[in-house]
C-alpha cells in the first residue's frame, strides 16, 4: 500500500491514531473483537505509514541490494503483532501518549526478500521472538536471523 495522501479523507496524524485507539481500548461498551479488528488495522496502518516498500524507513541490505520492488519482497513487522498487541492490552495508561511510545518502539515495518522472510519463519520466529529476547530490543529477531537492516532515512 502506498502512503495515504493527506488529502484523503482517511489519513489520520500518528497522534489522532493513538488518540482513537485510546478512546476505544478504553470503551467497556465495545466487544473485545471490535478492539481487536481495530487494532489489527492500526498496526498495518502505523508500519506502512511512509509506504509499504517504496517510502519504508527501514530495509534489509539484501532487499537494497536485490533491485526487487515489489514482488520478491515482503513488509514485516520488526515485533511480531501478536506480541504487539498482548503489549498494547496489558499497559496499564491506555493514554494516548503511552500508544504512541508503544507503538514507535515495536510497531515498525522493514522490508525484506522472500528469502529473508522464510529465514524468520524457518527460525521458529515468524509469530514470536527469540526465546532470550530481552523485551526492549524490537530487532532481536532480525538479529537472531544474522539480518542486515540498513535505516534509509
């Protein structure tokens, strides 16, 4: 997916993201699915934010390197979500402010190649993190893999 154009009707401010996603965490009124499905979109809209390939901060050297644009490469989630969200629904300040360090911290794309991608999951590190993972370090898995991620920005 491309960046969302500020002139469409759905862009939202990382800051109005959290704000939404605060309100409705915080809604008792709201099934737990409803929480979920919105949470779910968030990430995808948060990690894509700058673009799923082309505008995407952070690239393994292999995807630099490969000449690939879109086929052959993948966008993943540096954290996976599931430990995302499990992250997000247990902080204790549900504020707006507390999102957004959450979600900057571990929510971030990198693109890498097929290859890469079926490295993680060969690993044993598609849905979760190496078992010596720290809990800071959202490039752990990357790490574990022997992935080279270069920041382009």
């Amino acid at each position: 997916m491309a960046r969302i154009s500020e002139k469409n009707e759905r862009f939202r401010t990382k800051q109005e993201i959290c704000k939404d996603l605060s309100y409705v965490m915080q809604d008792p009124n709201l099934h737990i699915g409803t929480k979920l499905a919105v949470i779910d979109q968030i990430f995808w809209v948060w990690s894509e934010f700058n673009g799923k390939h082309k505008g995407c901060r952070f690239w393994s050297q292999e995807a630099l390197d490969s000449g690939l644009e879109n086929k052959g490469l993948v966008h993943e989630h540096i954290v996976p979500r599931k430990i995302v969200r499990e992250r997000l629904r247990s902080l204790d300040d549900k504020s707006p402010d507390s999102i957004y360090q959450l979600l900057e911290q571990f929510c971030i794309g990198v693109v890498v190649t097929k290859a890469e991608d079926y490295k993680l999951n060969s690993l044993g590190l598609s849905s979760k993190m190496p078992s010596n993972w720290d809990g800071s370090d959202p490039w752990a898995r990357h790490k574990a893999a022997g992935i080279k991620v270069v920041d382009t920005h």
